[in-house]
C-alpha cells in the first residue's frame, strides 16, 4: 500500500501568525496602492498647473488689432515655449470665428464644451503617443474673432519618470514596515505562547503519581484561565477518586485478609482433628468463615458495581417498592430466625410507586435489613416502615422508607462515620453474632439512595432504644 502523507496537525502559533500577518500585509498593500495614488495624483496636479501656466502665457500675448485677433511671437520665445528635455510640447491658438491663429500641432478637440476662463484637462493621442492637453477659452474685448482658445499638450514621459520613481522609493520603504511588522508580531505569539509552552512542558514532563494541578490560574492569561482551571479540577478529581481507590483496596485487603487467615486456620485444624465431635465443629467454624468470607466478597462487589454505574444515568421506571419491601422482609426471615429476632413489615399492602431501579433498590433494602438484623440483641426487633408523606401542592406525595431496630443503636457522633466503607461502629461489636459484618452495608445503602435522588438519615427511636435508618424519596411533579 502507498504511503499516504499523513495531514498537518493544528499550529496554534502558525494559525495566529496567519490571522495576523495576512490581514497586516492586505492593509500595508492597500496603504501602499493608496499611498501611491496619492502622490500620483498630486504629481499630475503639478503637471497639469504647468500646462495650464502655459496656456496663460500664450494668452497674455494675444491682443485685438481692428477688431481681429492677433498673436505673434518671435521664434525665440516659440524656441524656448517648446522645449522640454524630456517631453514633447505641442500648442496651438485658434478663435471661433478667425480659425486658427498660431501652433505646431493640431490636437483633438475637448470632450466638453469649454466655459470661458474655465480650463479642461483631458487626456489623448498625438500622431500615436499619448499627451495630456489643457484647452482654455478666454474673451478679448474689442474681438469680432469671438472666444480666444489655447490648446498645450505634452507627452507623459515627466510623469511616468515620476511615478517610477515613487515606486522605486516607495517600495523599500513599504518592504522595511512589513518587515518590522512581521518581526513586531513573531515576537508577541512567541512570548505570549511561552505560557503554552511551558504548560506542555510540564505536562509532558508530568507525574501522574502526584496528581498536582498544571499551574497557578492566577498568573496565566485570562484567555488559558479557564482551559489550565478545567485542567486542574479534572487532576483534583482524579486525585480523589485515585485516593479513594487507593483506601478502597488497602481497606477491601484488609478485610479480606481476616476471613482469609480464619479460613486457613480453620481448615488447618479441621485437617487435624480425628475427634468426631471436634472435627464436627472444626466444620462449622469452617463454615462460618467461608459465610462471613461470601459476604465481603459480596458486599465489596455491589459497591464497585455501584461506583463504576455512578458515571451512568440511571434508566427510571416505575417500581413498585411495597412489594420489593414485602420479598425482601420474607427473603430475610430465616436469618431473623437464627438470631430469634422479630422481623416484621408495617406498610400497605397495596402498591407505593417510586421512579427506580429495581434490582439497586432491592440491594438497598437487603442492605437496611442485613444491617439491622446484624448488630440488634438477640430477641430483638426489626420492622421495616413504609408509608407516604402529605402530598405538596402539586405532584405525587413522597416515600419514607424506615427500618426500625430495638438494639444498642448508634451514638450521634458517629451516625456521619458509620456511611463510611469500613466503619463499624463502637455498639457494633456488642451483639453476638455480628463478626460477619464489614462495614460496607450502610455505605452501599447511602449510594443507592444518592442515586436515586433519596436521603438517608440515622436517627435515634423515639419510642424506645435502638436506630432508625430513614430513607426519604422525594415526590415526583403531576
């Protein structure tokens, strides 16, 4: 296959250097077009002043003589009228009514009429060169002649002279500017591009261990202002969820290393023991660390798959939460029952809609269940609440989903800690068998609720001991 030239990447510099310059170069073209127009113009306006000079020479020697026109000059004074040592001169006097009087050339008439005293300028051609001719009409008193006109031409040799001339002189002149010009701007984009530069330095250059922001918004240019800002709060967010990361894996670690050792030792000693008895029990400790080992592996991944979906709107759709609330108080009965705890559901038995994912909020409430049945006493009690709040003014009532619990609860100072991963709080300990617990249950519960556009509270029971998780979604607009 032939190689295909691959195309020019985008230049900053260059893009600005051509905005500049070419613009630069139009105006400084203009100028110099207008520039030499100008001159020109004043140049041909000296030029025609000499011919109309000469026409009135020629006129102050005309005189009336018995009422005819006369005009007569010696040829010295014709001799030096005509020359020029560069231009051909050619004249000629004429009346309207005597014909002509005196010249060396007959020139073409003016393309207007002439108006007494009034000079016409107009340009033509003389046996095939062009001239540039000024005709004048003037009255002499005492003339039977009628009007008196002088016609001069001369060629265009002077004023192409001059014309090359300015643009010899001129050309150099423009040339320095845009060059100056050029150099002027060159100049400017590299200084003010340093700062670029030097950004794209650091981050070639750049650690992403560290994370650290690029550079200090408040000594850039306001125009990268908002481009090195958006930068920087993209490394912040990225130093946050790679910390976050970083707490999530030495604390997973942690806590997988526990079940991990009890799991090994236990079946160590389950290896060892010929005791039928002992052996038996051996098992059920074995058993009781592949549970407790099943529920971290568990729990830690519902919280990656929640926090890998948190980039992702959630598809909505009506849920019916009463009935996800009624399967789940069941599925849960028989861990209830192993700790002699009273689990119950006080809702309706009708249908409560909530806009939701179903499965994230079955997780929700599997979470709120475990959690309280976990870390109650035994004998305890456990209800799951679900009701509507008063409806606004407008739209749907909101949902209030409580679940209750009779057990050592939770003090308030550390009813914020307890929504961190891996927190378990000091009243967790207490109840027997709670060692299965992780500390990931009211985290993954506080997500989903997030998620959902719910809150989730920790409150105190205020008819007796014990917690009340209190998940709120807000009401939807009718």
């Amino acid at each position: 296959m032939a190689d295909m030239k691959a195309p020019a990447r985008p230049s900053l510099r260059r893009r600005l250097l051509l905005h500049l310059s070419v613009p630069l170069l139009l105006v400084l073209g203009l100028g110099a077009a207008g520039g030499m127009a100008i001159a020109r113009h004043i140049g041909d306006m000296v030029h025609d002043r000499w011919l109309l000079d000469s026409a009135m020479t020629l006129a102050a020697q005309a005189h009336v003589k018995d009422g005819r026109v006369q005009l007569s000059l010696p040829p010295v004074a014709i001799e030096m009228f005509e020359w020029d040592r560069m231009d051909g001169i050619y004249w000629q006097a004429a009346t309207a009514r005597g014909g002509r009087l005196l010249g060396n050339a007959v020139l073409p008439p003016a393309p207007r009429p002439l108006q007494a005293d009034q000079p016409q300028y107009y340009d033509g051609l003389y046996q095939g060169r062009p001239v540039r001719i000024v005709a004048l009409e003037q009255a002499l008193p005492g003339s039977a002649d009628g009007m008196l006109r002088i016609e001069v031409a001369e060629t265009l040799h002077k004023r192409e002279h001059m014309t090359a001339k300015l643009l010899v002189q001129w050309a150099p002149l423009q040339l320095a500017v845009l060059l100056l010009a050029g150099a002027f701007i060159w100049i400017a984009v590299t200084r003010n591009l340093r700062k670029v530069d030097a950004i794209a330095g650091r981050l070639g250059d750049y650690d992403a261990e560290r994370l650290a922001p690029v550079a200090e918004t408040e000594r850039l240019p306001v125009e990268i202002e908002p481009l090195i800002g958006a930068m920087n709060r993209l490394i912040l967010k990225l130093r946050a969820q790679q910390a976050s990361q970083k707490r999530f894996i030495s604390n997973a670690a942690h806590q997988l290393r526990t079940p991990l050792a009890t799991l090994q030792v236990q079946t160590q000693r389950l290896m060892r023991e010929r005791d039928p008895v002992r052996h038996d029990e051996a098992l059920g400790d074995v058993h009781q660390a592949v549970g407790r080992l099943h529920h971290v592996t568990e729990q830690l991944l519902i919280l990656m798959r929640s926090e890998q979906d948190t980039g992702q709107p959630l598809t909505l759709a009506p849920v019916d939460l009463a009935a996800l609330a009624r399967t789940e108080v069941e599925r849960w009965a028989d861990n209830a029952l192993d700790k002699d705890i009273d689990l119950g559901y006080d809702g309706p038995d009708g249908t409560v809609t909530v806009a939701g994912e179903a499965h994230l909020l079955r997780e929700l409430l599997a979470n709120l269940i475990d959690n309280a049945i976990r870390y109650n006493r035994r004998g305890g009690v456990v209800t799951l609440v679900l009701c509507t709040l008063a409806p606004p003014a407008s739209g749907t009532p909101a949902v209030m989903l409580a679940v209750d619990d009779d057990g050592p609860g939770i003090p308030a100072a550390e009813r914020s800690l307890v929504l961190e991963r891996f927190y378990r709080g000091s009243s967790g300990a207490v109840s027997e068998g709670n060692a299965g617990g992780c500390g990931l249950g009211l985290p993954i519960a506080q997500e989903i609720a997030v998620r959902h556009g719910a809150t989730l509270r920790i409150e105190a029971r205020t008819d007796g001991p014990g917690t009340r998780v209190l998940v709120v979604f807000p009401a939807e607009a009718g």
